[in-house]
C-alpha cells in the first residue's frame, strides 16, 4: 500500500472543489493539494451531464477564479441572443483540463488521483484512497485539512435513475440519449421541470420537433430569473446594479409573501411559465423571454404532481392518470439537481473543510471564496465560520427571500475584513464587487438606498418564510388538504 503525503485533500474535482484548489493554489505559496475524483478528469457531473448541457449563466460569472471561461462573445443566433455566451459542457470540461494539465500539476505543488474514491480514515488517522479501476488502496497523510467537496450532491439523470416504476416496454430514457434518436416518435414526454427538463423541452423544439407531439410533466411551477438581467460588460451595469435594486425596493414595499412576487413580477426581476399558474417552486433557473416563448408553445402540460408509474397504457402520477402512446418516448429528467439538504459548519474545527454555497445560486464563487478565508483570515473556525454561514439551496418559492436574506448577511460580515474585501475587488468571480466602482453614481445609489430601506422588511418576511414551511404551511399542503376534504365529503 503506497502511502502518500499531503497539505490538502480535497476530495471532490467538480466545479467546488477545483475552484477551491485554484484559489487555494493561488494565495498559498508552499501548499501541496490533492484532488481525489470518481471520473477520470475533473469537471465532477459535467462528465456525466447530457452532450446538449449549457451554463445556465454567463460563463464569465462560473468556473475558476483565475482563469477565464470562454470569452466576451455574444450569442448571435438561438433564443440567447443578444446576451452573454453561456459554456457547453464540453466547455466547462475543457476549463478544467487545462487549469489542471497547463498549472496546477506543472508546478508540483498538486497531484490529481483520478478514477479513485475516498474511503475513510484508517487506523492511524490517514486518509483512505481506493481505486476503482483494481481496487488498490492508497493512504494519506493529511498535514492540515481534508475538504469534502461534494456534500452538494449534484445530480444528473445519466447516473441516477427515475424514482418512480417503469414497465417493461416501456422506452424511458435520460437526455443523454436524444441526439441518438433514430426513428419518430409518436409523442415524446418529457419528465421533470428543472433546469434539465427545459433543456429536454429546448432541444426538441430547436430540432425541430412539432410542439403538438410534446408533454410535458411539470409536477411544480417554478419562478425563473429573468436572464437579460444578469449580464457582464460594463454597458450592462446600469441593468444589473437597477435589477438588484429593484429587488430590494419590492422587498420593501411588500406587506406579504405574495404580494412580494407580485412586485417581484410586475417589475421583471422573476418570469413564470403560465400566468395563469401561480409558481411554488425557486431553483435559481434562468430563461430568455424568447426561451420563454418557445417553451409555452407545448400546450401539453401535466400539472398532477410527480410521476408514480409508467404502464405501457398508462401514466400514474400523485393526482391522476394520463394515457399512453404505441411507440411514446418518455425522457427522465427527475435527478434532483443540487439537492436541499442541512448545512453544516464549513470549517470543522481545525481539520476539515465542508464546501458550501456562501453566496446565492454561486458555487463557484463560494468555493473559491471559502479558499480565500481560509488564506487570509486569522483564527481558525471561530473566526472563520461566521464569514462562511452556508446558504441552504433553493426548492420553494420563499427560498428567494431566505438565500437574499443570508447573501447579504454575509456580506455585511465581509465587509469588516480588508482583506477579504481586496480580494473581493480582484476575484473575477466576484462581478458585483469588481465591477461596482464603474457603475453609473445615480444607479448606485439608488441601489444602496433600496438596501437600507428593505432592512426593516426582512425578519416579518423571513418569518412569513417559516410560517410557510411549516407543516400545512405551504400551498402544496393546503391544496392537498383541500383535495382530501373533498374526497371526505
């Protein structure tokens, strides 16, 4: 068994844990990192994602710290048009491979163990690696910290099968398999309304397919942030900066949760699907209005809940049944993406690192942020969790408010360390920040006036929030409860 020595373990090389080593690399002189991965380069679930995979943001605000992603292209053509490019997965990869291959292994400072898990620790507190190609193990001696970099749990349908029956007979496939499709289809249902059913929906409609032989299973509606919004380039300053502050004026103004959204969709800053359908669901999802647009071309949409079973004649879902085709081609697009679960504190006491999200809907940034404080900030966890509070990932509607609520929480932390703030100033993650002295006086302060004025909002909403949460609370809830005392009666 060879035994191997090193400052960091990271076990994990998707999108958090190259980003952390990066920025780790970067502000650490003599640090030797490990990077530990089940595929066999890093990139995590983008090895395993669907070959029409993009960012759903532009690339300049994902990826590594100190290398570029893509360039400062703008799409000319297909319903992004106008707006910033978005990475292919292929992309993203490539990012990757060459920050790996081109600097951090030159400089012998890193070492990438690939096609390899992390079993656990050993008797004598080393760390346990063991190769999935012959099963061979390897230990290693950890002189500071082991940080888990997977504990958001990406999922894609590639690796995880549907949760619900499949008859024999039954043709279910995940998105992977579309370009491969050799023969028409009588109709093709897509399952699952996340970011990777609209890509499913997206790509039979570019490729021609007629929206009349679409479904769709859309178990929850859910609000999308509008994409044109979120640009980079200094001509979009003014845009971005007067959308954030739009934002915190509609938290100020609201008197309710609902009326919130209202604000928040009168002014522009979240879209829905179907006006006559109220979103429950926020997953920090973004769309283009022509994307929009081509999606309510399928006017086939199940809204009965989550799929139970799918019979060579039939489709049970939670609230009722729908028929099926001769020949129909089902596209499983359930993974739960980035899963919600409980946070744990980022650094555990002074030897192991948990990366989270630390800042809204930005793995990347937090990653490579979470790098940063651990550089740069003095005293250990004491001193250091406070500035890393991990922001729980969206599911439900009244997750917008409690992600804005924690990001800027957070951030008024790190506004007390000049440190962290100059390297705030040059992380190219980091946009708002980089960016801020370009923006327009006049936008800038209207910004920082909505900020101030939406702080006395925030702990009725966020208790509104909890309310909600509540068992009974949500809208789902009270619609079940309602169905069911219906059938009662």
């Amino acid at each position: 068994m060879e035994n191997i020595e090193t400052d960091y373990l990271v076990i994990g090389a998707g999108a958090m844990g190259m980003a952390f080593a990066d920025a780790l690399f970067d502000l650490s002189d003599d640090a030797h990192i490990t990077l530990v991965d089940r595929h066999h380069r890093p990139g995590g679930h983008w090895n395993d994602a669907y070959p029409f995979v993009r960012l759903h943001q532009p690339s300049a605000f994902y990826g590594l710290n100190a290398q570029p992603l893509g360039g400062d292209a703008i799409d000319a053509t297909g319903a992004n048009q106008g707006l910033a490019e978005m990475a292919t997965g292929q992309a993203v990869l490539d990012h990757f491979e060459q920050a790996l291959r081109r600097k951090l292994l030159p400089s012998g400072r890193v070492r990438f163990v690939a096609m390899a898990e992390h079993v656990g620790a050993d008797a004598q507190g080393r760390q346990v690696l063991r190769s999935l190609l012959d099963g061979g193990e390897t230990t290693v001696t950890v002189r500071r910290k082991l940080v888990h970099a997977t504990l958001t749990g990406t999922q894609v349908p590639a690796t995880h099968p549907p949760r619900y029956a499949v008859s024999a007979g039954v043709r279910c496939v995940p998105p992977n398999a579309l370009p491969g499709i050799a023969r028409p289809h009588p109709r093709y249902t897509v399952v699952g309304a996340g970011k990777t059913g609209m890509d499913a929906c997206l790509w039979l409609l570019q490729n021609g397919t007629d929206p009349a032989r679409i479904r769709w299973v859309v178990p929850h509606d859910a609000w999308f942030i509008d994409r044109a919004n979120v640009q980079p380039g200094v001509a979009q300053l003014p845009r971005f900066f007067g959308a954030l502050a739009a934002q915190m004026e509609c938290v100020a103004q609201a008197d309710s949760l609902d009326d919130l959204f209202d604000r928040l969709e009168a002014t522009g800053q979240l879209l829905r699907l179907d006006a006559s359908v109220r979103p429950t669901r926020y997953r920090c999802a973004t769309v283009t209005q022509a994307e929009l647009a081509e999606l309510r071309r399928i006017i086939s949409v199940l809204r009965l809940g989550r799929v139970r079973a799918i019979a060579p004649d039939r489709l049970v879902l939670e609230r009722g049944a729908a028929d099926v085709l001769p020949g129909e081609l089902f596209i499983d697009c359930t993974a739960d993406g980035i899963p919600s679960r409980p946070g744990v504190p980022v650094f555990e006491g002074e030897h192991a690192i948990h990366l989270q999200m630390v800042r809204q809907c930005a793995p990347s940034f937090s990653a490579a942020f979470t790098a940063a404080v651990e550089c740069l900030v003095d005293g250990g966890a004491q001193a250091r969790n406070p500035l890393c509070v991990p922001i729980p990932l969206p599911q439900h509607d009244v997750h917008w408010v409690t992600m804005q609520a924690a990001t800027l929480a957070n951030r008024q932390r790190w506004s007390a360390h000049p440190r962290l703030m100059q390297w705030l100033a040059g992380s190219r993650l980091d946009y708002g920040t980089r960016m801020r002295s370009q923006v327009p006086a006049d936008v800038m302060q209207r910004y920082v006036r909505a900020v101030q004025v939406a702080s006395p909002r925030w702990p009725a909403l966020l208790a509104a929030c909890a309310r909600r949460q509540a068992p009974g609370g949500s809208p789902v809830a009270r619609l079940k409860a309602r169905e069911n005392a219906a059938s009662e009666s």
